[in-house]
C-alpha cells in the first residue's frame, strides 16, 4: 500500500514538473507513505536540501492530491558508512555542522539514448521546396554518410523547420545504425549548459566530460546562440566538438543565426560552427506553404478546401509553426461544432493569428515602428541612448530580423549600427517577450500590430 500511494505522487510529479527537474531531483529519492506520513530519501546532503528548499512544495501538493489529507513530510539521508540507516531531517531542521564539509555528489543525468528519445518528426512528414531544398538534402545526407563532412549547421529565423530536420536526423540515424544502441544526445545549449553547471556544483565535471566526449555517437545541439558570452561554457563545447570530430562523430548545430552573425563567441569556436557544411531556411514561398497545409489536412484525415488552404498559405506567411497551430485550431473547431471546415470559419480562426497579406519590407517598418513610438527617423537612427528611443531600434532591428530576408549587417547599415548592437538588441528583446515582463507584454503588442 505504501509502495503503491509513493507511486502514485510519483507520477502526479512526473506530470506536473520539468521532465529535467523530475529526472535529476525526484527520480533518485526513495519514498514510503505510513498514514499521513510521507518518508523520503536522498542519496546525499546536496540532493536531500535541493529537494527540500526547492520542491517541498510541488511535492506536498501532489501528495495531499494521493492521500486526501494533508501530508507530513519527512526528508531523510542515507549515513556515510551505514547502508540502509536513515537520518531523518525535518524540512526545517538545519543540518548540523561538520568539522570538514565535503562536496556531496549530484546525479547527473545521463545522455539520452536513441530508444529514449522522443523524435517528434521525420523527414516523411517534411515538405520540401525551394525555401528548404538543401536544407533537406544536407540533413538527409548526414544520414547517408554521402556529405563529406560530418558537421552541420542549420540556420532559419524561428519556426521554419530546424528543429523538425534536427528530430528527422535523430530518428534516421537511429533506424539505420548497424549498433542496436546508437548514442545520440539531442538537447539545446541551455540544457547542455545547465548540466554543465550541475556537474561542477557536484564535483562530478569528470562524468559530464566522459558522457558528452567519449560515450556519445551522435550530437544533435539547438540554439547555440544560448553560449553567446559565456567563455567558460565555449570552451567545454569546443573540447567536445574537437574530441567528438577526432571519433568521427556526427554533430549537427542550430541556431537563428549564422556563425558570423554571433556575437561574444570565441574565435577558435566560430571556426568550429564554420568547418562543416552550412545550410540557411528561407520563409517559405506560397506553393511550399500551400502544400504544407495540405500535408498537414492529409496527416489530421479532413477535407480542407482548396480556398481555405489558399487563404491560410497567404495570410500567414512567415511562421510555418504558426500555419500548422491555425490549421489545427481550424480543424479542432470544425469538429467541435460539428461543421464542415469553410472560409467563414478560417476567418474567424485567423482572427486569433499575425496574419498579412504580404511580408512588411525595412521601409515600412522603420515607419511604423516611428509611428508606434512617436519618433523621427533621424531619431531613430541618432546615437541617442534614450530608453524610449533604444527600444524602439531594438524594436526595428527585431522586426526586421523577423519579416526581411536581410542579414543582421545590413539592419545596422540602415539603421546606423554594427551588427553585434543589432544581435544584442534582439537577443535582449526577445528575452523581455519570452519572459512576459511588463516591457515584454507591451513590445509583443506592438509588434502584434505590424500585421493586423
């Protein structure tokens, strides 16, 4: 019965926290339930006070949710030399000092195999045209060894399809290995970074260094952007790169930039990203973007209309992330209310999406952006440090990234700045607008209204 009730929150936490956090922290606790009474322990002091100041909450709503009541929680360490005696410490209790404290070890999770990994794409499922054409190509040659290099790098602005060949090239690569068990480690750069960290809180940087170096057969790395800045970091990646190459390891990298477009990035790292073959996504043009919804109606089994494909392949034109989510909101809502999907319906489904009817160029951008913020051009592209005027070139330089097919150094040519400003303006308003901070909200409405 205890088992049984421990299994239980067990899996109330796997649903409600972060598959890393539940993986790292709640997996290595061992946990029994007597009553109301909730025992749990740790392998060691580090993880027992991670647990106890950081998810004692997550962890008794979800036992009171199992055991109806409320629970009293106990967290309990394993003694040194003493296998199976447990040192029970209440939540508020404070450990008692020790003459020489030691660095208590961290679990570190362990790489992801190809059988654990979830690709959520195929390349059956790409629709390839002249936007991803060599994309695709250099994607599936990585999986036919017919490129010569064993290095990629894919580039697109957000939601164009990196991630999608990325997961292609995992699942690939897993169904032809002559191993039953190829290694492969499919994560972003802050996934990548946040172990890095957690292994070197624990004084286990050894293990991490083995299992990225020597005990993987396949990296698959998005977002690399993320290592902007962090020397520390660029250097553990660039060991891992080399060491990696020197095993004749595939590796394949992503971000929305090219390597000459980072900024912050060591040198020796930046001729790293540049020594295999270099792929660009483009936005897709409207006959990709039409078949896109078409192949999306196909795999969800509805009949789209050929107007309704139409419509949505015009209206929404730079986001294919955000075509297919019209496209099944559309389809979802139809059968809600048990109608046929129709142009009335996709209107109103529209409604809810940055939809144009064509892509904004730089010009009508920097006026709009003028309008939104009540600035001069002159202004706009004067050296005024003003908060008011740097957000709104901030504004300009993401706008333009996201609707123009021009490279960061031409946005700073017309607008008056090197391309490193107009990388760190962009880096910095994207972070407002993921977060959701007061300023965020505000710039995510502004550019909201670019395509109304």
């Amino acid at each position: 019965m205890t088992t049984t009730a421990w299994n239980q929150i067990l899996n109330s936490l796997e649903k409600s926290l972060n598959p890393a956090m539940f993986t790292v922290w709640i997996k290595p606790l061992k946990g029994s339930v007597e009553g109301n009474r909730l025992r749990l322990t740790a392998p060691n002091d580090f993880v027992a006070n991670w647990v106890r100041d950081r998810l004692f909450s997550p962890i008794r709503d979800a036992a009171r949710q199992i055991l109806s009541t409320e629970p009293v929680i106990e967290i309990a360490v394993l003694s040194e030399g003493r296998p199976g005696k447990k040192v029970h410490t209440p939540r508020s209790a404070k450990p008692a000092p020790v003459a020489a404290p030691r660095q208590a070890g961290l679990p570190i999770v362990q790489v992801p195999k190809a059988s654990k990994v979830n690709w959520r794409f195929s390349f059956d499922d790409f629709v390839v045209g002249p936007c991803n054409e060599l994309a695709c190509a250099a994607s599936k040659s990585m999986c036919d060894n017919a490129m010569h290099s064993d290095h990629l790098f894919l580039s697109s602005a957000p939601g164009l399809g990196k991630t999608h060949l990325l997961h292609s090239i995992g699942r690939d690569l897993s169904r032809r290995a002559n191993k039953k068990n190829i290694s492969v480690a499919c994560l972003s750069a802050e996934q990548f970074a946040n172990r890095m960290v957690m292994a070197i809180r624990a004084n286990s940087i050894s293990q991490f260094k083995t299992q990225f170096r020597e005990s993987i057969d396949v990296l698959l790395l998005e977002d690399i952007h993320f290592f902007q800045g962090k020397e520390k970091m660029q250097n553990e990646l660039l060991c891992t790169l080399n060491a990696l190459r020197e095993r004749g390891c595939r590796v394949v990298l992503t971000s929305p930039y090219l390597p000459r477009e980072l900024n912050g990035i060591d040198n020796q790292l930046v001729s790293r990203f540049c020594s295999g073959f270099l792929a660009n996504i483009e936005r897709p043009d409207l006959q990709t973007r039409r078949l896109i919804v078409q192949e999306k109606a196909r795999k969800l089994q509805v009949n789209v209309p050929v107007e309704v494909s139409d419509l949505l392949a015009e209206r929404i034109t730079t986001d294919i992330r955000q075509l297919e989510s019209c496209l099944n909101n559309l389809v979802l809502k139809a059968r809600l209310l048990n109608r046929a999907v129709t142009m009335d319906l996709a209107w109103d489904v529209l409604e809810n999406y940055t939809a144009a009817n064509a892509a904004p160029d730089l010009g009508h951008i920097i006026e709009f952006v003028c309008k939104s913020y009540d600035l001069s051009e002159q202004q706009l592209i004067s050296k005024s440090r003003k908060r008011q005027v740097v957000l709104a070139r901030n504004t300009a330089f993401y706008l333009a990234r996201k609707h123009t097919d021009l490279s960061l150094k031409a946005i700073g040519d017309k607008l008056g700045r090197r391309h490193s400003t107009v990388l760190k303006g962009i880096t910095n308003l994207e972070r407002e607008i993921a977060s959701k901070t007061p300023l965020g909200r505000q710039v995510a409405q502004t550019v909201e209204r670019l395509s109304a």
